[in-house]
C-alpha cells in the first residue's frame, strides 16, 4: 500500500450539530498552510464560465506523497435524528449495488474500476489502519489516492456506511489538490451531491433518513470550517454541489481566492 492520499473518517460522540467531540488526527509536522492576511478567505462569487487560466495558489505547502493526509467526516450531519434504524451491513456484496446506483445516477457514468471498495469487519479493519497510524475506535474508514484508488470502510449500519462510501469516492475519484482547504471543500461538495442524491431517488429505501437541508457548525480549526464554509455559501446562492466539485477540482475556484 502506498501512503500518499491517506484518509481518516473520524466520528466522536456527536451531538446536535457540533464537530466538537469528533477526533482530529494529523500526521503532518510542517502544516504552515493557514490563513495569512495579504490572502483572505473571499466569499463571492468566484465561478465564471470560461476562465483563461487555472488558479494559481499564493501558498503551495500542501501534501506530500510521503505523509499522511487527514480529514475528518461524521455522516451524522446528513442524516435525521429520527431515523428509521438502517440494517447492518458486514461487508460490500449488501451495498456495492446501492453505491453503483447512486453514483450512475449522480454523475451519469459507471463507477470507475479502479476505484476499490473494501467494507472489512471490525476487527480486520483494525489491523489494516494499524499500518498508518494509531487506532482509534471512532475511525470509521480510510482510503488511498494514488494510482491505486482503495477505500476502506468499516462494517457499519447502511446509511452511514452510504454516506462514508461516497465521501471517500469524492476524494478520490480525482487527483489529491495541491491545497487542503480545496481538498476539503471538493469531498464536501461531491458528498452534499451524494446525499441528496440518495434522498431524491431513495436509493435502498434511505430516501427519508437524509435529512432536507444541512445545519452544522464545523470545528473552528482554519480547514473544516473554512472549506464546509465556502461550499455552503456557492450552494447556497445556487451552484449545482456537483458542479462546485469540478470546477474545484480544475482549479476554477478556491476557498482562498477568486479567478481573474
């Protein structure tokens, strides 16, 4: 296994929306990426249809194909309260289906082959993090973006194991950005896109564990907040979230400035 474009999934005791209890991990000793004054976060609009040239960011500390790179989810933020409980699944013959679809209906083509989807018992699954950093029971998965895109679930109830999925295909159907606060915002968007995707057409039967809008607040860390931050307000002022994934993704748009 390669370490480059590792991931954690990290769920804590949540409560009613709050980051606060949810574990953060990171394995990066020279993270100066942050914000700096002369390079505000610009919350505007930024998209333009034809841009001349890709964003060119001020600060390029960012990922290393020798460190682990680290984010953090809790499907809870999608998910109702008052959900009907959704059936455990031990391993991915009881949701690669239910994955094929929702990602066929969302992006209009098959799931790539190779991308690899593992759901792996507890205690399996446990072994294989073992290889790239201390456990922690709240880790709910991990994935690899390199030439061999593999992600890593644990066995879990349906609906959050959906939603972890499609989190994980979301940084991983395209390259790792240079900048982490893109990185971020690009999982955010594919994963809004992804959730509502399942609702609209209630794929396994989930359509109404999705909650109808999404309220959280992120941890005040400078990254999760930022990034949820900037993809809340495109979306909210009517980018398409799936839109705002690629045009992420070709550098048309950043968390940290505005195309020109």
């Amino acid at each position: 296994m390669h370490s480059n474009g590792l991931e954690y999934i990290v769920r804590g005791n949540y409560s009613h929306n709050s980051y606060s209890q949810i574990n953060y991990f990171s394995k990066n000793t020279d993270d100066n990426y942050g914000f700096v004054n002369e390079n505000p976060v610009i919350f505007e609009r930024q998209y333009v249809k034809n841009p001349a040239k890709q964003i060119q960011y001020k600060n390029q500390i960012g990922y290393s194909a020798r460190q682990y790179i680290n984010h953090s989810f809790a499907p809870e933020i999608f998910l109702n309260p008052s959900r009907q409980k959704a059936r455990f699944v031990g391993d991915k013959s009881g949701m690669i289906s239910f994955v094929n679809e929702a990602f066929e209906l969302m992006m209009n083509e098959k799931l790539p082959e190779n991308i690899s989807i593992n759901i792996v018992h507890f205690e399996e699954f446990k072994l294989l993090h073992s290889a790239f950093g201390a456990w922690n029971n709240g880790i709910l998965g991990f994935s690899i973006n390199g030439k061999e895109k593999r992600i890593f679930v644990r066995e879990n109830n349906l609906d959050a194991l959906m939603l972890v999925t499609g989190h994980e295909i979301g940084h991983v159907l395209t390259e790792t950005l240079p900048n982490k606060h893109d990185e971020e915002a690009k999982a955010f968007a594919f994963s809004i896109e992804w959730a509502e995707t399942i609702k609209k057409h209630d794929i396994a039967g989930l359509g109404s564990s999705i909650k109808d809008s999404i309220e959280f607040e992120p941890a005040r860390n400078g990254l999760h907040d930022a990034a949820f931050a900037f993809v809340d307000f495109m979306v909210k002022k009517g980018r398409k979230a799936i839109e705002l994934h690629k045009d992420l993704v070709k550098g048309y748009v950043s968390v940290f400035g505005r195309v020109y």
